[in-house]
C-alpha cells in the first residue's frame, strides 16, 4: 500500500506543471516555494529528490544552457509527449524520461535552432509567480529578493529603492547588497489590504502601490527593455529612455511606454482593468483586446474581463489617482465600488444587509487619513446606507 501511494504521489508531481516546470528552469520564486512544501512533507521531499535525480542523470554539462533555452526545451518535451496515446500513466513517465534525454542530447549534437529561436522569449508566467507566493500572516509587506530572502515590513508607507547596481534599501537602511545582479533576476513585493508603499525601480522610475497588490520586477533591468508585472493597482513615474522602452504586464493586458505618468488598477477580484493617463502617451494590447490601442494624457482605457468590453474615454484624472495622496474622490460613483475599495485601503470585510446598493450613487472627497468610521459616517450622512461596527467585520445596512 505504501508503494502504491508512493507511485500516486510521482505521478501527480509528473502531471503538475508547476513542478516539471520548476526542475527544468527553476526560478528563486519557486524555490522558496518548493522548500516550505518538502519541508512540511517529508514523502513528498522523497518522491521530488526522486525526480531531480533522475532528470539530472539525463543532463549534460556542456554546452551551458540559459534559462530561457531551458524553458523552452521543456515546453517541446511537453508538445512531444501530449501528442502520445499512451494512457498507462507509469508508460509515459519513461516516454517522458526517453523524450528528454533524445532533445537535450540532439540541442548537444546541434540541433539547437531546432528548439530554440534566440530571436524569440517566451513570456515570463508571473501569474504562477505570484500565485505561489504566500502573503504574509503578519499582515506585513513583504519583499521577497533573488536570494529566496523573504523581507517583512511592518510599517506602513514604506519608501523601497534600488539603485543601478540591485542594491535595495528600506526607509533608508540597506537590505541586501547585489552588486553583480543579473537583468531579470526577479523580485516580488507584496503589499497586503490596509497597507500601501512606494518603489524606486533601478532605472529611477518611482511607483505607488495600492493596497491588496504584487508586483514583479527585476532587481536590474537589460538593456533592451523594462518589463514588470502587477496585480491589483499602481501609479508609475516612468523614466523616459528612447532605445528601452517601459512594459507594464498585467494577466488581460500590457501597456507599453517610454516615459509618461499613469495609473493601472487590475485586480483579480475585480471585472474591471484600466489604464489612466497623467501625462505623454502609452499603447495597451493583449490577446483578449484584438490590437493596440493608444492612449493620451487625460484619457482612460478601460476593459470589462466578463464582456470583454474596451472603452477609451475622456476623464479627470483625479479621481484614479487620488488613492495615492490619502482620499478617494467621486463623481457620482456607485457606492458598492467606493465600498469594495475601502475594504481594500481599511484591510476589514464588508456584510450587505439589504438591497439597492447598485442604486445608491457617492459624490465627492473620502479622506482616508483617519479611521474607518469616520469615513463611513460621511458615507451615512450623505447617503441612505448605515453601518453597524463588529469586532470582526462592518455591516452595512440600506433598509
């Protein structure tokens, strides 16, 4: 029986992508995430050395390959090994093994440009990035460096900043000290609900972060472009640099500069993804927005997931970008959104007792320098709704 489990637990790491992924380019990312499950399960430690070993038996020393070139060599394993009928799972682990060992020694005996157009990257998966990193229990900001070095940061409106080396310092104090760090060495800062903080990016770009946010981003950045990648929401001062353009990522879609003021909110508990600009011009494509769109100060771009509905509008700017500077401002904004957001900024759930939400409409200035009841006590007073203080949570009330 023992046995038996032992051989289910192989093949479900043979069928989850994450980890065959993992052994043949590992990231520092999942690294961290890998050692915090081997060492919560010490079968599952087993079974995973199990497989290295026998991937490592398969390796060849020389040539040295990329990162790159070891992604994409998996990714034809994959194709190779999908196309077979086989569905004796215990078969295909030694087709999976045979169909390895027959690219890695055909890449060696010169078949590279088979496998590997050095004109062509594939897309970095942040979305299995930042999926695969916890937030902190602490409720802390977290910053999580190329060391797999995981950075709780109690305070709130922190100021993180990087200088052209990698060398990040905290409020002032030196973290960590990279000196020969590598372009695409990858950080990850984690910004929980109830917290916001401020970047400096290598190149001198600053950003905001809103709460309930993840962004990746390179410790150094290359020479041919500055990619990053967020979930949840930013405001970027992008340095403008002609010949490296400035790439913005988000799972719908990318924005595309050189050196402008703008805002992108893209939640991944929210329909809605935008793109707000202050000041220049940006283009935003993606796959699900069938081209590129360009985008002028005080215009926004806004995409509904759920209709994949595209709208490029007219706007005041202020009233995206008013988050940065401590209040909300709204012209006739409905008042579940203005609630979804103070959830996010307050760090505290919502109860609805009642019906009409979607009806009830907010005008004006939400100052978010004070406390949570004293925003929605403004809210009361100026709309139908009430709200009841629990220890847990906040009722909202519209009766």
């Amino acid at each position: 029986m023992a046995n038996n489990n032992s051989d289910d637990l192989l093949l479900s790491l043979l069928d989850n992508e994450l980890f065959l992924r993992w052994v043949i380019a590992p990231a520092p990312e999942l690294d961290a995430f890998r050692e915090q499950e081997m060492n919560e399960n010490k079968e599952l430690k087993k079974n995973i050395c199990d497989l290295k070993n026998i991937i490592n038996k398969l390796k060849i020393e020389e040539p040295a390959l990329s990162a790159d070139a070891k992604r994409l060599i998996w990714e034809n394993i994959k194709q190779a090994t999908e196309k077979t009928n086989d569905t004796n799972k215990k078969h295909r682990i030694v087709w999976v093994w045979m169909t390895a060992a027959a690219v890695l020694f055909g890449l060696l005996a010169g078949g590279v440009s088979v496998y590997l157009n050095v004109n062509k990257r594939r897309d970095i998966d942040y979305l299995s990035m930042t999926d695969n990193v916890r937030i902190s229990q602490s409720g802390n900001i977290s910053l999580v460096l190329s060391d797999n070095k995981v950075v709780d940061i109690p305070q709130d409106s922190s100021n993180i900043v990087y200088d052209h080396a990698g060398k990040v310092k905290i409020n002032k104090e030196t973290i960590e000290s990279a000196g020969n760090e590598k372009p695409a060495t990858l950080n990850q800062l984690i910004v929980p609900y109830g917290k916001t903080t401020s970047l400096t990016l290598s190149d001198g770009t600053k950003i905001r972060i809103n709460s309930g946010s993840k962004l990746v981003y390179p410790s150094v950045f290359g020479k041919d472009k500055r990619e990053i990648f967020i979930t949840g929401e930013i405001f970027l001062d992008v340095v403008k640099m002609d010949h490296c353009p400035f790439i913005v990522k988000t799972d719908h879609i990318d924005v595309n500069v050189k050196g402008t003021q703008f805002n992108v909110s893209a939640y991944g508990d929210e329909s809605l993804r935008s793109v707000v600009l202050v000041s220049g011009a940006v283009s935003v494509e993606g796959k699900a927005l069938n081209g590129k769109y360009d985008v002028h100060a005080n215009q926004m771009l806004s995409y509904e997931t759920g209709t994949s509905r595209i709208d490029v509008s007219e706007v005041d700017v202020d009233r995206y970008i008013s988050w940065k500077h401590g209040y909300l401002f709204f012209q006739r904004e409905r008042i579940d959104r203005v609630l979804q957001k103070l959830e996010k900024y307050f760090n505290v759930p919502f109860a609805y007792k009642g019906e009409g939400f979607e009806k009830i409409y907010v005008y004006g200035k939400l100052d978010l320098t004070g406390s949570l009841e004293n925003v929605l006590n403004y809210i009361s007073i100026i709309t139908s709704v009430n709200y009841i203080i629990h220890d847990d949570h906040v009722e909202i009330v519209n009766e």
